[in-house]
C-alpha cells in the first residue's frame, strides 16, 4: 500500500513538472516552427501530438489520483473565504462567469439566428484570429481534426489544469489556499498558450481563472468541460469555411 502511495506521490510530481516546464516549452518551440513553414502537413502533425499527449497526461492523472478528486470538488467555506463570505462578491464573480459563458455562446447563437433568417455570413470575427492563421485549421482535413482536438482540449486541459492541478497544489500533496492554487493553476494554463504572445497568454490565465471558478461554484469538471470544447469548436463558425477543393 505505501508502494503505491509512493508511485502516485511520484507519478503526481513528474506530471507537475511536464505542465509546467516540459509542455509548454514543446509547444512553444513547436509552434514556432510550424509558423516558419505553416503546411498543412506540419499543421497537422502538431494537432496529432497535442492530441496524444494531452490524452496521455489526463490518464495519468486519473490512474494517480483518480476520477472522483478529478471531477468533483466541494470546497468548504473557510477554504476560499473571500469567494463566500461577502455576498455582494460572489455576485459579481458568478456574473463574470455568466457573462463569459455568454460571450462564447454567442457565435453559434448569432450563426443559427442568420440561418434562420437566410442571410449571408460575413466572417468578420475572423479577422481578429489573422494572426493565430500558421495554427487553426484552413482545409477539411485540419477542420475534422479540429472537432477531435477540441474535444480533446475540452476534456483533458479541464482534467489537467483545474481537476489535477487543483488536487495537487490544494489537496495533496502540497496544500496550498484554493486561491493560490486557482491562481497557480490558471497561471500553468497560461503558459500552454505562449504562443499566441504574451496578449494572448494572458487572456489565457483569465480564462483559466474564469473555468476554475465554474468547477467550483458547479461542483463537477462537466460544465467547464463542455464550455471549454465549444469555446474551441465555435472556431469553426468563425473562420471562413474552405473552398469545394480537395482537402
């Protein structure tokens, strides 16, 4: 039995060091070759990698810590004060929550309005994501693997960075406060994105907090489970689709 313990203790350590250093730094190197010499073919093994190793990674986190602490999470008051003690605050975060929520639903919501309508899209949200172009998908081929990753994404970064990060720094074996492992943990999430530049990776750590904070007031990793699968899907109702040619 202490065997075990020992080898989860380990397998949970040398996963914080991958999220932390060895991830990020892949990505970041990886990506940047693939914005000098953006093929499809390079495009599509990086999607390929990020899917293996984020699936990877997730299972090794459940088989060491386990699905339950990965999934659910029931703070006490006295574990994250600030968040209940003063109503008024509480509010307000669950209204930025909402709100957040809102802003990534609302693509497909204006998209099924305008079908319903029978009116021509314009595609002028895509301009915003002009410079992410050496990464998101352009054929059919990057678009049906697009649907994969983010699903991939949806499920294993919400099982990684709030449901194992969160065990980890706050339940064990570190015991941090739940803010500070919040903050730690969309910090980590942050650094995955480094390259979208430092705007972008900023962004990022608030959608992270943003997600945190949806696992705790829901209860369950579902919710920012499915949240984080459409924020990445609804990209392809932004971008424009491509032409009738081979993929």
């Amino acid at each position: 039995m202490t065997l075990l313990i020992s080898v989860s203790t380990l397998v949970q350590h040398a996963l914080f060091v991958f999220l932390l250093v060895v991830a990020p730094a892949w990505d970041l190197y990886d990506t940047r070759r693939l914005k000098a010499n953006p093929t499809s073919n390079r495009k599509l093994r990086h999607y390929k990698t990020l899917v293996a190793w984020l699936w990877i990674s997730a299972i090794a986190a459940w088989l060491a810590v386990g699905l339950r602490p990965l999934f659910t999470i029931y703070p006490a008051v006295e574990e994250i004060p600030w968040l209940w003690h003063h109503a008024w605050l509480n509010y307000l975060v669950q209204a930025i929550v909402a709100i957040f929520l809102a802003i990534v639903l609302l693509p497909l919501v204006i998209v099924v309005l305008k079908r319903l309508k029978r009116q021509p899209r314009k595609y002028s949200s895509a301009d915003a994501f002009k410079s992410l172009s050496f990464f998101l998908p352009a054929t059919r081929t990057e678009r049906r693997w697009w649907v994969f990753i983010s699903i991939t994404a949806g499920i294993c970064e919400e099982v990684l960075f709030r449901g194992f990060l969160l065990h980890y720094l706050h339940v064990f074996p570190w015991k941090l406060s739940l803010t500070l492992s919040l903050l730690i943990a969309a910090v980590i999430f942050g650094l995955q994105h480094l390259y979208q530049g430092a705007a972008g990776a900023a962004s990022t750590v608030v959608v992270g907090l943003i997600f945190g904070l949806l696992f705790i007031f829901s209860g369950t990793l579902l919710l920012p489970i499915i949240f984080h699968a459409i924020m990445d899907l609804r990209l392809l109702v932004i971008l424009r689709p491509p032409e009738r040619t081979p993929a």
